[in-house]
C-alpha cells in the first residue's frame, strides 16, 4: 500500500469515502418512503433522510484529494463510517417524533443514537418504549428494520461490490468490516466476492420472507402478513433481532418459530461456505470444521436447556402467553432450541421471555452469549472459530509440557493455523473478555449512581449484550422489556460497545492508539 | 534388445550389469572416468557424453534403442533425457527421480515428459523402510498381484524357537511357503524335513497376514511394532512418516532444522514431530527412545545414520533400520549391528531391474546378491501349468523351482499338489538365477 508524503494518516480520503457511502445509502429511505406513502404516513422522516444523506455525502465527498485509501485510511474509514452512518440514521427517527426516541432533547438524541446504532450494529437491543404500529407507524418500524440489514452484512462490504474505486483497498476494508479472523476471496475480483457475499445474503432475505409469508398465508400463523413477513425477514439474515413485534417471535405460532430458526442457523454460518455449496461443492460446508463445531455448540446448549425446561427445573415463574412447557416434549424442545440458537448466531428473537427461566437456565444461555456464530457470517460476539482455536492451543500447551521438544501446529481442520493467528485470537479474547468485565463494573456504578436497581447477572447480561451485538439480557433488559431506565451516560456508553464490538474491537482500538497517527 | 542408460553412477552400473548379459548395452555418462571404468568391467558400450543433448543420444544410436534408462543424480536431466529421448525414437523410457513431486505429475499422464515408467528413489526407499519396520526380522519385502501375495525374506535370529525346527514344524501357516532358504550364500530348495538354522535368511512367500504370524513365530516377544522413530525429516523420512500413517501408525519424527520441523508437522497430523539433533542423549532419554520397537534413520549422510542407529541400539531399541547412501557400506552396517541397512540406490536400481524383467514375467523380486528371483506371471495357453494339478507338471520343472502361491479373480489360492492351475491365473513363482530362463519359457 503506498504511503502519503508526510506519513501521516491521510484522513481526508477516509472522509471523503464516508460521504460516498452516505451518497449511496440515500436510496436506503425510499423503501420505507413508498411504505409511508402506502399506508398514509407522514413521509417527511425519509425525505428528509435522504436528503440530508445526499447533502452530507457530496459535501464530505469535496475532501477528496488525490490521496490513496491505504491501510490506516481503510482502517479509518470503516471505523467512521460505522459512526457517521447510525448517527445520521437518528434522522429519521428525530424528524417524526414519535415515541422515547423522537424527542428533540439529550436524553431523546441519545435513545435515538442507541436505536439507530443498535440496528445498524445488528445488535437488536431497543429503547423503544413501546413497540407498537400505532404509536410509530409501519414505515418508521421498517426503517428500523432495514438499517439492521443493510448493517448485517456491512455498508462496506456492500460499497465494494458497488464501487469500482474500491478495487484496491477493498479487500483491506472488508477484512476490517467482516467477523472473524480475515475475509477468504472466494473470486480474483474483489468486487466479485463482495457482489456474491451480497448476492447469497440477499437471496437468503428473500427465501426466509417467502417462507414466512407462505407460512402465514396457508393459515398456519394468521398473524404473519406481508408486512411481518418482510419485516422479520429483514432481521433475521443480519442476525439483527429487531421485531415490530412488541413481544417478538412470542407473537406467532410455534410454526413460525420452528421456521425462523434454520434461517438463524444459516444467517450465523460463514457466507463464503454457502458460495462453495451454489458452485457445486457442498462438502466445503458440511465438513467444516468450524460449521460443525458450532452446530455441535448449539445441539448441546438448546438439549441442556430445553431438558432443564421439560423436567420443569427450568423455570422459576409461570410465563405469559405461552403454553405449558414443563411435560411437553414439542414445547420446551422449541424454546430451548430457539433461545439458544437466537443467542448463540446474536440474533436476539425471543418466542418466550426468558425472565421467567431459573436461574440454572439463565446461567447456562449467559454462557452462550459468548460463543457467537462463525466467522464470516452476520453474527457478533466471540465467534466459534477463536474457541475452537483457544481450546486447541491449550491441549498443545499440555501435550508440549511432556514433549518439550515437540512441534505441534495447531489444526483447524485439516489445515495447521500459523502461530501470529493463535496470537492475534488470544489478543482478541483477552481484550474483549475484559472489556467485558470492566464494562459490567461501569454499568453496576452507573446504575448504582441513577437508583437503578441491578443484578449481577443482569449487569453481566447488558454488557455482553451490547458488546457481543446480541441485544437482549436479563431482568430489566429481558427480551419483552428495553434498555430504556439507563441513563444518557449508561446508553453512550453502550452504544460505544455496540461500534467496537461490531467491528470487532481491535479495528476501533488501532485508531485510538498515538501510532496509528504518527510516521 | 538395445538398452541405452543414461548416467553410469551406482544405479546405472548395477542396471548395466544385471542386463548386461541378455541385452545390448549402451552407458552414456558424462564423467570420462567413469565410461573408462566402464570399458573394463563390463561387457557394455559406453558413450561418453551429456545424455540431454540430442546428438550424444543420436550417437547412442537412440533410435533404434527400445529402452532408454534415465539414472543420473539429477530429476530434471533424467527427465529431460527421456523426453530428447521420445523425439528420436520410439524407445521405452525410464526416469529415476529423488523428489516425488514429478511422480505426483506423472501418475496423472503416465506419459507426461515422456517419460514411460517413473522410479521414485525417495519414495521407494520409504516404501521398502515400512515394509521392513512393519516386519521384525524381515530382510527384504516385496509384493505382487496387487498386495494379495507378498514375498518377505526373513531372518532367523539366534534362539528363535523356529531354530532347528523342520520346515514340516515350522509351517503352520495355511497360506505361506517356504521358497527357498539362503545359508552362508547358498540356496537351499527346501523339503519337509530340512531344519532351520540360526542365521538363515528364509524366503516366503504368501498373504500378507500369514508373513506377519511368521514373523512373531519367529520372534515371539515382539508382538509387532507399536513405537516407530524416525531419524531425519528429509524427503525420505517425511515419505516414511506418511506411510506409516496411512498405515495406522503414529510414528515420532526428529528433526533438526526448525522450519523443516514446523512443516513436517503441519504435513503430518498423526506423527509427532520433535525439533532437536538426533544425536542430543538428552533428548533420546526424554523421549525414552530405548524403549521404541524401531528406530529408522534417515539423516543426510551414512555417518549419522550410522551414529544414531547405534545410539538407539545401545539405549535398548528392539531394532534399527538405517538408510545408507553407499550402497557398499550395506554389509558393513549390518556388521556392526544394525539390523536392516536399505541403500535407495540399490533399491531404485531393483526397481528398474525389476521392471525391464517384468516385461517378460508380470512383476519380479531379486533375492540378495542376484542368486534367485521371485517371479509373477500370469498363465496363458501354453504355459506348462495349464491345466495340470501342480504334482504333474512339478515334474517337467528343472530343480530350483519353487511355486509360491496362486491367485484367481482377485483371490488367494493355497497351492497344493491337487490344486489344477487354470488360463489367467496369477502364479508366484521363486526361481534361481540359473533356471531363470527354462523356466521362463516354460511358463
């Protein structure tokens, strides 16, 4: 990658780059435009979105000098596009005025950062006080909607396949933007790649809204109409977990929830692996190593569950709108696999509110908000592979103990993984572990400070929640209930977990450190 | 039949000798010494010469040569002989190369480069190694029919229980037969009643399995190898290691240098490779090499094959396979205690022996020193067998024939004198050298 004369980090091209993003992203209001159009709601928000997606694009886009995107610019520019983009994706949101996160106040802005950061982050966590068509219209939901699915499989990785300027640091950009330990070029053009990645995302969207309309038209789930066919679709595929829904999946029959669950499988599986199946190749993806760990990780964690669940130690009070589990095979069978899978790929659906499990249960799915899905996919969190990794280096630390003189790789598969990647996942581990721990400290005083009564696991639950991009938690922040009773402070903060943990930590760290910006 | 051969090393002069006395010979060689040394010791026409340059080939008269055998120390010379070779004329040719990899490219033409048969030196040398290490006591291993039917030459060690048994004792196998027994260089055909001795090396021949159970009836405390180490990551050693895997073992692997080791490893997933000198006590206590069943050193030269072959020995090891690049030291390993000396040279020069005999019989083994062979081939309409129960035909073979075993659609037939030898069975048949072309003729 060439440098710029003066060594410094060219920031005018990484910034003139983010308005071409938003340049792009202007036709993204359209959709809920012609909905507000159609239903007869206030279209102003999205014009005047768009507009000012324009407006901001061309003007940043002035910057432009006749500098390269390199490295560091490519570093620089993921990191601010996923900061600029949800803040102008609160336009919406503040225009209309609606509900907790229209109020043109600080702590309204903030609510509508966090909204508009949790969707983009796919996150799926909501200070919506009430989630409901009534009170915030069909097109404002389905903004909400569409923000997590431009987000789930990157704006970036998006631009790449659209850009042909992107051709030389595309490959740099996507590695920032995509989990996982580095972005595998499934064809010699990276825009090819990025144009495919898309493609199998996009395709994915459409199955998954045909099968849920299908399913609601046949009968089955009356309460699954067009509109809450697209709407889910939408946020399944980025493992995003938003609903217009104000009790999620809970609002559709156990059929519905059976289907939801295969389409977050496949939204937390490594995309390139799908690529190898439509070439002809399906054995790339049913003898990964790591597609398999993470089926293996699921199987075990939704069987544990939805035992605990069926003998009836899983649940400490009765739930709502739910029928009897403790007894019923069919029942806690699905809930437990449901709240697993949704947890484990960060998705964040729920088809019953988990504050009801004991303890015991909780604990366990607490464990599976670290795992997270597969490298390259749309989830968040840890992801599988760096487990997998870390575990397999520990049995070589024990197998070398007694062979000292042994050379033993670590094994992905059939493949040894170089030993800077072994250190690069613990680095990340370590890293995202304690931010983890400290942010859980800093969420207990904050709520100590503003009366907010918390407990441990609750304030465990918020961290790894915003952090991991799962979105809902325990307690206050269970899945029918939001992270409203936080205050201003406490949101920024998430929100600041929410950025970091969606680029995966170290792309956010290394433009905070001096280096970065010196020679 | 007019043979040209191409580099007059140790593997081009063994091949010139053994064919010296039933073809024409042509040797080309580069190093005018050599083609001097040639002129005198055998009974051969030597050229001297670059054998990848067209006219030294056109003064070999190559074209009208139906074999061409590329030896020399080098893959791509040999490669590019056989290919210059392919231009002039319509000769067979056979390339000798160390590294596997134009093996790999080969096996999927069969004719790429214009090569016609391929010898892998490295490959072989590891095939022979696991084959031996696989066997205790075994000398030497060869198959035929496809693995149904293997020949294995064994040694009969000191306080043996099979030492002064019959041959009629011994035998308690159902699908083996003793070939032939050789003492103080000597071959004896055996019959029911000779008795085996210390120190002789038994030819077999049989299923696979059965060489086994021979081999633990010989040495019965061994129950077979469990704990092989290799010495020496080269290509040798790396080619051994994979073997031994497909195998079903899990061999150790030392070796020196540590970017070699690291590759090595990440190659081998069921081998544990260790990064040090293989001559380091230290290492060899920590690893408790003394208590391994074998111990294969493959390093780079004969010295510290040598060196750590005798280490392993004298720390308790059960047996230890050297590899040595002087053929002639063979004798002198074996003299000093290591079990098994296998030379890739002499190997690679068996190979191609082999194959240029083969075109008469189907495979062919040579037993030690060139003083019998192993022969397969397949029975047509005018072979003496045809037919005939064994017993019958028996009679009209010279002595110093033996049949070894009989195959049939893929299946392994125990040869009796009743047993009626069919049209396109497979017979295995062990011959001395003297016989050799009677019976060939016959058969």
């Amino acid at each position: 990658m060439s440098r710029v004369a003066n060594g410094y980090v060219d920031y005018r091209v990484s910034v003139a780059f983010v308005g071409t993003v938003l340049k792009f992203l202007a036709v993204a209001p359209l959709f809920p435009l012609v909905l507000a159009l159609y239903y007869g709601e206030n279209p102003l928000p999205f014009i005047v979105t768009s507009a000012v997606m324009v407006a901001l694009g061309f003007g940043l886009e002035q910057l432009r000098g006749d500098g390269d995107l390199g490295n560091r610019e490519a570093f620089l520019l993921v990191s601010l596009s996923w900061l600029v983009v949800p803040l102008v994706g609160t336009v919406p949101y503040l225009v209309a005025g609606t509900g907790t996160v229209g109020s043109l106040t600080v702590g309204g802005f903030v609510n509508a950062l966090f909204e508009s950061m949790s969707g983009f982050t796919t996150t799926g966590a909501t200070v919506l006080g009430t989630i409901s068509v009534d009170t915030h219209g069909h097109a404002m939901l389905m903004w909400r909607q569409l923000s997590q699915w431009l987000g789930g499989m990157g704006i970036l990785v998006l631009m790449v396949a659209i850009l042909p300027e992107l051709s030389v640091g595309g490959a740099q950009v996507m590695n920032q933007e995509a989990p996982g330990l580095s972005i595998e070029k499934l064809t010699p053009r990276i825009q090819e790649t990025a144009r495919a990645l898309w493609g199998i995302y996009a395709a994915f969207t459409v199955a998954a809204a045909v099968v849920y309309f299908l399913i609601g038209a046949v009968g089955i789930a009356p309460e699954m109409d067009l509109y809450n066919a697209v709407a889910h679709a939408l946020t399944t595929m980025p493992t995003g977990g938003f609903s217009p829904q104000g009790r999620s999946i809970e609002a559709f029959a156990p059929a519905i929830q059976w289907a939801v669950m295969p389409f977050m499988i496949v939204a937390g599986t490594n995309f390139a692996l799908f690529w190898y199946v439509f070439d002809g190749e399906p054995r790339r993806l049913t003898d990964n190593p790591e597609f398999r760990s993470y089926l293996l990780a699921m199987g075990v964690f939704g069987v544990t569950i939805s035992a605990l669940l069926l003998a009836g130690l899983g649940l400490a009070t009765d739930p709502e709108n739910v029928a009897v589990i403790p007894g019923n095979v069919e029942n806690s069978l699905r809930q437990g696999l449901f709240q697993v899978i949704s947890i484990v790929t960060t998705t964040g659906y729920a088809s019953m509110d988990f504050n009801t499990w004991h303890p015991a249960a909780q604990t366990v799915l607490l464990f599976a908000f670290f795992l997270g899905g597969s490298a390259g996919s749309a989830a968040g969190s840890i992801k599988i592979v760096r487990w997998v990794l870390v575990s397999k280096s520990m049995s070589r630390s024990l197998f070398t103990s007694i062979h000292p003189d042994a050379v033993h790789p670590v094994r992905f598969g059939r493949e040894a993984v170089d030993e800077s990647t072994i250190r690069d996942v613990f680095v990340f581990v370590m890293i995202f572990l304690t931010l983890f721990a400290a942010s859980t400290v800093l969420i207990y005083l904050d709520s100590l400070r503003t009366g907010l009564e918390l407990t441990p696991l609750e304030a465990m639950s918020v961290a790894i929640a915003t952090l991991g991009n799962i979105g809902p938690g325990f307690g206050v922040v269970g899945p029918m209930n939001n992270f409203l009773p936080f205050s201003p402070a406490a949101k920024l903060y998430m929100v600041f977990l929410m950025w970091i943990g969606r680029l995966e930590i170290l792309s956010v760290l290394v433009i905070l450190t001096p280096s970065f910006w010196r020679r | 039949m007019r043979v040209v051969i191409v580099g007059a090393g140790e593997v081009g002069s063994n091949i010139a000798e053994s064919l010296a006395q039933t073809h024409d010979v042509v040797v080309v060689d580069r190093d005018p010494e050599m083609v001097d040394a040639l002129t005198y010791s055998h009974d051969v026409l030597p050229i001297q010469g670059d054998g990848t340059d067209v006219d030294t080939l056109e003064e070999a008269d190559v074209g009208d040569a139906e074999m061409v055998i590329a030896s020399t120390d080098d893959d791509e010379t040999n490669i590019v002989t056989c290919g210059a070779a392919n231009v002039l004329g319509d000769a067979f040719t056979i390339a000798r190369t160390k590294s596997p990899k134009y093996l790999k490219a080969w096996e999927r033409g069969r004719h790429a480069f214009g090569v016609d048969f391929m010898v892998c030196t490295d490959l072989l040398t590891a095939e022979a190694i696991v084959g031996l290490a696989g066997l205790p006591t075994a000398q030497d291993v060869d198959t035929f029919v496809d693995g149904l039917v293997q020949m294995t030459e064994f040694k009969i060690p000191e306080g043996s229980p099979v030492a002064g048994q019959t041959v009629a004792e011994a035998d308690k196998f159902d699908s083996l037969t003793f070939a032939g027994i050789l003492r103080a260089d000597e071959i004896i055909i055996p019959s029911g009643t000779t008795r085996l001795r210390a120190g002789d090396d038994v030819v077999a021949i049989g299923s696979p399995d059965s060489m086994r159970q021979f081999s633990s009836a010989i040495a019965p405390q061994e129950d077979g190898p469990q704990d092989i180490v290799i010495v020496g990551g080269g290509e040798i050693g790396y080619q051994t290691a994979r073997l031994l895997e497909e195998r079903g073992f899990t061999p150790r692997l030392i070796e020196q240098d540590e970017e070699r080791a690291r590759w090595l490893a990440e190659k081998l997933p069921k081998t544990t490779v260790l990064n040090s000198d293989a001559t380091d006590q230290e290492l060899l206590e920590r690893e408790n090499i003394g208590l391994a069943d074998v111990v294969v050193a493959a390093l780079e030269n004969d010295q510290q094959n040598l060196l750590a072959t005798l280490l392993a020995k004298r720390m308790g090891t059960d047996r230890a396979i050297a590899v040595v690049d002087t053929g002639d030291f063979s004798d002198l390993f074996e003299a000093v205690g290591i079990d098994v000396a296998v030379s890739p040279r002499k190997v690679t020069a068996e190979e191609i022996t082999r194959f240029t005999r083969a075109r008469r019989a189907e495979n062919v083994a040579i037993i030690e020193g060139d003083q019998a062979e192993v022969l397969e081939f397949e029975i047509d309409a005018e072979s003496l067998l045809v037919d005939r129960p064994i017993q019958e035909s028996a009679a009209d073979f010279p002595e110093g024939v033996v049949i070894g075993a009989i195959t049939r659609d893929g299946e392994r037939i125990t040869p009796r004198g009743d047993t009626v030898v069919r049209k396109g069975d497979h017979v295995v048949v062990f011959a001395e050298t003297a016989v050799l072309e009677t019976v060939t003729e016959q058969l």
